[in-house]
C-alpha cells in the first residue's frame, strides 16, 4: 500500500503539472530516500510480528528493516530540506527532485526498465491500428 500510494500520487502530480504549465504553474515531485530522523525507532517499536508470506517481499523487507535497530539510513534531513526549499525559486522548476543515494538507485531502475518494456510492446501496440 505505501509504494501504491507513492505511485498514484506521482501519477496525479504528472498529470496536474501537464494541466497547470499553460497557466504558468510549475509543479514538482520530491521523491526523498530514507533520512536519518526519529522516524524508524518511533515506528520500529510498534511494528508487530512479521506476518507469515511476506518474507522476501517489499513489505516484508520494509518491516524487517524498520524493525532493525542497526539500521541507519543515509539521508541527511537538513540537506534534503535546503535542496528543497532551494527550488522554489527555479524556472523551469525540476519535474522530480530526487534526493538519497538510495531514491537516486531506485528510481534510476524503474525509469530505466520501463523504456525496454515498452520497446518490447511496438509491433503488438502497431498490430491493433485500424487499415488506413
């Protein structure tokens, strides 16, 4: 559910900043990594026994690791905050703003895989035009 929700609002954000730009509306998307905040010993705590079958899922790997108390995340809150408030004033403002080794490495590969998923698709997307 959390990187469904991501997702659907990246989607909304993508499509408001397409309707808005004729209005001179600029839009972007934060897509901040871990930051080294209270956030994970706060949740961490509270997070249940693992359920059984969501090992080596998303979600299992995302509990496990705000369950671990070893776990530091590499983003540095104030640096992510300045870099933010850093592009308020940019025109054209960045469609996403990626901040984190780990965003950068996440979403570097989703982007990159996409293109040859859909590259794969061109003669079956062609084969439903209708005769000219």
């Amino acid at each position: 559910m959390y990187n469904a929700t991501k997702w659907g609002l990246e989607g909304i954000f993508d499509s408001l900043a397409k309707e808005v730009a004729p209005f001179k509306i600029e839009v972007t998307i934060l897509e901040p990594g871990g930051a080294r905040t209270n956030f994970r010993k706060a949740v961490g705590d509270h997070i249940g026994v693992a359920v059984v079958g969501y090992e080596g899922t998303p979600v299992g790997g995302l509990a496990a690791l705000i369950k671990n108390p070893a776990f530091v995340a590499k983003g540095d809150p104030a640096k992510m905050v300045k870099l933010m408030i850093a592009t308020v004033d940019e025109s054209p403002a960045p469609s996403r703003l990626v901040l984190g080794a780990d965003s950068f490495a996440v979403m570097h590969a989703a982007l990159t895989d996409r293109p040859a998923v859909v590259e794969a698709q061109r003669d079956v997307a062609h084969s439903t035009d209708a005769a000219e």
